[in-house]
C-alpha cells in the first residue's frame, strides 16, 4: 500500500549528466509518499544521445550559474508549500544556494560542488576539473566529456560494460562557463547564515568532489546554529546516483529525512 503524499521532492541535476540520473530516485521516493520533480537544465530537454549529437551547442555553452540558480528558484516559489531539495555535485550547490533564500524544508547536497571559497589542491580534483574548466579554449563552445574523462571523473572504479554503459546513457555537452563560476561570487554562501535542515553527503572514491573538499564544506556551517549533518559513503565515485549502490544511500537519505520531519 502506497503511503499517504508527503512533500514534494525537487531533484537538481549536476553538470555533465541528463536529468534522467534521478529516475531510480524518483520512483523509489514516490514509492514512499513523495511527489517528486526533476526539471532539466535550460537548453538540455532533449534525450541524451541528441543532445550530444548538438555538441557543440551554443545555447548549453551560454548557462550561467547565476541564471541556473534563478532558474530552479522561479520552480521552487511555484510550488504550493516549500519542497526537499535534493541535488548532485552543481546541484547540490544550488541546494545550498536556496537554503540561503529560505527555500526548501530540507536539503541534501550528495558529492555537492562547494561553494566560493572552498578549494582543494588534490591532484585527482585538478585532473578531472581541468578539461571541464577549459581554460585556454573558447567559452562559446560547449564541452563534451571524452570516454576517457568519463572513466576518471565519474565512474572509476566500475567495469568497463558499466562504464560505457552509463557514458551513452547520461553523458551530455557542458557550458564551461558554469563550471567556472562556481569559484565566483555567483555561488557565494554565508555560511553563519541560520538554514533549514542540511546534510551533506561524500564518497571516498570520487576523483571530482573529493570526501575531504564535502567535509570542508561541511565544517564552514559549524557557526550557522541549523541543523547540518556529514555522511560520508564507501566505494562511491562521482556517479554515485547510478551506482549499485544508490538506494543504500537513498535509504540513509529517506531516514534522514524522516528524522527532520520530512
């Protein structure tokens, strides 16, 4: 028996990745009473194959964090009472954005971007950032993540079949620009700032958003007087939402929510 509805769950996808990453996610959390959301980027309703196929795309290479964070906000004011927030990597950054705003009950920021001024000099960090970033090349093209920067950056560790598998299924164009801005003021958090509820999560093998860089962002909020809690996952890499993993981390998640009342 399907549960009573609970709150609506608004799902923010990362750079680099279709929105489709959160179906598991939003059948598991509908399955427990949820209604859940997943809007694409601006520019990336498409299926993953003819998005990649558009690279490169100028309208992709044009998002802005700032607009992005505009973007999710206008959907989350729509909404008849404040929705969970719950995003990956750039998105999990936004989560921490709107909890600015005092949007949202709850946020989870799963292998979340940090916000400005958080920084880490880990080579594998510097490895899978410098493509992306695309420093010395032309920020009005999009960038398109090779095989080979798929592997590293976000399914190491996973057998090859999965690997591909999961590139040709998610991989899409990126705007250099948005990666860039997360180091600008456009992604500036006050960290002593009260918020609503907030856990961060990290995984020990992702080469993107190393755990320590989430614990960091973690320990900026020590002052905020809000609830904001840590969890960091074994084995889990920066695909972490499609990993066979994931519903453990779903599970952490849910019970998470249920203990802020969610």
């Amino acid at each position: 028996m399907i549960p009573p509805s609970k709150r609506t769950i608004v799902f923010l996808t990362g750079a680099f990745v279709h929105h489709s990453c959160w179906d598991d996610w939003r059948s598991y959390f509908e399955s427990k009473g949820y209604t859940t959301m997943a809007p694409p980027w601006p520019h990336k309703n498409a299926p993953a194959e003819e998005l990649r196929n558009s690279h490169p795309n100028k309208q992709i290479a044009a998002n802005r964090l700032q607009d992005l964070t505009r973007y999710y906000d206008e959907k989350v004011r729509a909404l008849p009472e404040k929705p969970i927030l719950i995003g990956h990597s750039i998105g999990g950054l936004i989560v921490q954005l709107l909890l600015q705003q005092g949007l949202g009950y709850a946020g989870v920021a799963i292998h979340s971007v940090p916000p400005q001024g958080i920084m880490t000099f880990k080579w594998s960090f510097l490895k899978a950032g410098w493509g992306p970033l695309g420093f010395f090349t032309s920020a009005k093209k999009s960038f398109m993540m090779s095989f080979d920067q798929w592997k590293y950056a976000f399914t190491n560790g996973m057998n090859d079949d999965a690997q591909k598998d999961a590139y040709y299924k998610q991989a899409i164009p990126e705007s250099k620009l948005i990666v860039r801005d997360t180091i600008t003021k456009a992604a500036r958090v006050n960290f002593r700032n009260p918020h609503a509820p907030l856990l961060l999560t990290s995984g020990t093998t992702d080469h993107t958003i190393p755990a320590s860089l989430n614990y960091a962002n973690y320990k900026k909020y020590r002052k905020s007087n809000s609830v904001t809690d840590y969890k960091a996952f074994e084995g889990r890499n920066h695909f972490v939402l499609g990993q066979p993993t994931w519903k453990e981390d779903a599970d952490f998640i849910l019970d998470w929510l249920n203990r802020q009342g969610a």
